[in-house]
C-alpha cells in the first residue's frame, strides 16, 4: 500500500507506483468525492472520451428535471 503525507500548504504528492498503474500524467485535472471519512480521487475525462458513452441507452420513460418534485 503506498501512502503520501500531507505537506504544510496543504499538498499531497502522488506516489509513482500509483501513477504508473493509473496512467496520470502531469497537467491533469482530477475530482475529489467525499466518501465518509475519506475521499475518492478520479481524474476528470477529456471530452473526447465521453463520446458515445451512452450509444445504445433506452431513452424511454427518461425523466427530466420537470419531472421532479
């Protein structure tokens, strides 16, 4: 298990095991989601890779934001 410490501004250097296996790169951007005590840490996805994420998804009984409460 790697660990990082978290330095005196507030920063936290990713270790070099867990880039290589995710593949992160200098520049990128990422999301912190608060999961109870912790936090989970995805990078933001470029455009590009977005494409065609939901070719094929039923969009019958699609709900919109007037349909709520």
């Amino acid at each position: 298990m790697a660990t990082a410490t978290l330095s005196s501004k507030y920063q936290i250097s990713i270790p070099q095991q867990v880039r290589e296996e995710q593949h992160w790169q200098s520049g990128q951007e990422f999301v912190f989601i608060p999961k109870g005590k912790g936090v989970l840490i995805m990078p933001v996805p470029e455009l590009s890779e977005l494409a065609g994420i939901a070719k094929g998804a039923n969009v019958e009984n699609y709900r919109d934001r007037e349909d709520r409460y």
